[in-house]
C-alpha cells in the first residue's frame, strides 16, 4: 500500500501521515521504498514490513500434520516448516519436544525478530491448554512448552482461529458480525464482532457441533446425545451408506464427497442439507451479517449447495427468507487456522510494541 492511500484509508492528512510514518520507521515497524510513478499525482512511497521489524510463529496442528510459518506485518509468510505427527508415539508430549526443537531452529535463524507465538490445534483449548482432542488423546497438554519464554503467546481451536483469520483476511473482511463454521472430524467455528473472536470466559466457546439440532439418539464423541457435529461427520456418512464406522472419519468423508456414485451423492445432499439446517438455526439466534463455511464445509457447499440452501432458507424465521445472510465458502480454506494462530498472536503483541 502506498503512503497516499494508507492516509486515506486512516484518514488522516498529508503531513500528519509523514510523521506517523516517520515514528513507526523510528520504531523500525515499517519502511518506505519509492512507488512505482503511474503518471498521476505527486510521488508517493509504498509502506513495507520494516526488515528489522517483529515477526510471530504461527503454528497450526491438524489431525496428522502440523505446520509452522513465520509471518511479517501484513500477513507475508517469510519462512515455513512441516511435519508429520508421528501418533505411533500416542504420547503428545514427546510430539510436541520434536516440534519444539524445530521451531527453536527457525526463530534462530531470525535472531531475536520472533516475538509471539500463537498455536492452534483441533481440540478443546482452556487457558492455553489443550483440554480435550479426541483425534490427538493428548488430554492436559500445556503447548505453551512449546516456546516457554515466549513474549506473548495464544493457543486456540483451529476452527475459532479460522474464524479469526477469516474475519481479518478472508471472506468475512468487513462484517460487523461474523458466524464461522468449520467442519472437520467435529464441527466447531466463532461468532466475530468488530472483528474480535467471541471466545467465551475460558475460551471454550463456538463449539457449536455440540448443540443438539440432530435431535437423535446418536452418542457424540463428546459424550452428549444428538449432537449436530456427530450427525454430519464421517461416521454419519457412513450410517446413512449402511457401512462399518471409518477408522478416518475425516479421510472417509473426503472420499464419499469425491464419488460419483447414487448412494453416495445422496447421502452427501442429506448431511449438506444437516448442515445448511443447523446454520439456519444459528443465524436465527445470533443475526450474523454473514456465515463462512470452512474445512469440509467448503465441499459440501460446493457439492450440494442447493440442498444445502433449501434447507438454510426452509430452517430461517420467515422474515429473514427475502433477504438471508450469505452462506460463504471461507477464502483461507485449509491455511486459516495457521493464518488465524498468526493474527491472534500480532493481537496479544500490538501492545507491547514500541509506536
Ligand atoms: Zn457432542
């Protein structure tokens, strides 16, 4: 972005933008190279990560993987690293010192630059902690280990840091408030005000796949009944095929969304149509401007969007149906969580940095 449009964006005049770019220079946040000239109006520069300036580690656990970036004011990914999470161990805690001494490598070759961490994972996280993840079993894991002198450090549900992400980068830029759903071995997401993450008092909330809108008997993993996530999981596919529960029920879902055959088609219209019902429920008692649909979400939308919407617009309250709150496939897709670790961590450091 250039000087010029950054004040105008701020709103803020000429002069008072020269001296606000020269401190947060001085405070080696930003520098300025020279805009390419387009023939129009006065020269102007363009605003661009100080290269002194902080950076934060972004790390993001999947059921599987786990994944590491190195992210720059702005978003810019600067460096990466990835693995896989050698579960043969079944002992978190021997996964996560790995994982460690790689992410000790990559702040080292910035010398001091890192200066948060966030980290999400696909579980239930309190104070930092992971509380619950049913595909990981590593109840009571403090991931703060992870870096433990970290200046600031954010540890999340990779569906509410998704919700993050999408509201500061996605397609949810702009909204005033922002429902997120992601589906994934369960269905977890976030409300988004203002752009600040609704996370509950210890941060346990948005699990919305544990609201009971199956209204079956069907036991959850959570050890609740009739939860929403359970009736549109993998191992809901699987009951409506008639088939064994899939050991993978994320793998097995992927697989039934890719097949082409009858049976297969309607049982992915039945769970979209699941799908489209509960968020209808949930924009009746929140009144989003907006829903995102993220991880699996995004190929039901694809797949089945018309039973998906049927069932959206027949579960809203009538007066909503003329003008319904668009259903959006997230723009971030599988990076949100990882984008949304990076953007809660630059949030618990902006107050720290010099300005
Ligand atoms: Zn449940």
């Amino acid at each position: 972005m250039t000087r010029a449009d950054a004040a105008r964006r701020v709103g803020i005049g000429t002069g008072a933008a020269t001296e606000l770019v020269a401190r947060l220079t001085a405070a080696e946040l930003i520098s300025e190279r020279p805009a390419e000239p387009t023939g129009r109006g006065r020269p102007t520069t363009v605003l661009q990560p100080h290269p002194r300036g902080p950076l934060v580690l972004a790390v993001a656990f999947a059921h599987e993987t786990w994944r590491a970036e190195v992210v720059q004011l702005g978003g810019e990914v600067v460096a990466c690293d990835a693995g896989d999470l050698d579960r043969a161990y079944g002992d978190g805690e021997r996964v996560v010192l790995e994982v460690r001494d790689r992410l000790t490598k990559l702040r080292r070759r910035f010398r001091g630059r890192i200066r948060g961490m966030g980290v999400s994972v696909p579980g239930l996280v309190a104070m930092d902690r992971l509380v619950e993840a049913s595909t990981l079993n590593w109840p009571g894991l403090d991931l703060g280990v992870l870096w433990p002198k970290a200046p600031v450090t954010a540890v999340g549900n990779d569906a509410t840091f998704a919700a993050s992400a999408e509201s500061r980068r996605g397609a949810a830029v702009g909204a005033s408030v922002a429902l997120h759903v992601r589906v994934d071995a369960g269905l977890g997401g976030a409300l988004v005000e203002s752009g600040r993450v609704l996370t509950g008092a210890v941060g346990l909330g948005g699990e919305f796949g544990h609201v009971p809108f199956a209204g079956d008997d069907v036991e959850c993993p959570c050890g609740a009944r009739g939860c929403w996530g359970a009736s549109l999981d993998g191992s809901a596919l699987a009951r409506l095929l008639g088939r064994p529960v899939p050991a993978d029920p994320v793998a097995y879902a992927r697989r039934v969304l890719a097949s082409d055959g009858a049976e297969e088609r309607r049982a992915v219209e039945v769970v979209a149509a699941r799908l489209g019902r509960g968020i209808a429920g949930l924009v009746n008692a929140v009144d989003p401007d907006l829903v995102t649909v993220g991880g699996l979400g995004v190929d039901y939308l694809a797949s089945a969007s018309r039973a998906l919407d049927d069932a959206y617009l027949a579960g809203l309250m009538a007066f909503r149906r003329a003008d319904p709150p668009p259903v959006l496939a997230a723009e971030l897709r599988e990076g949100g969580p990882v984008a949304g670790a990076a953007e809660e961590a630059w949030t618990r450091l902006w107050p720290l940095l010099p300005t």
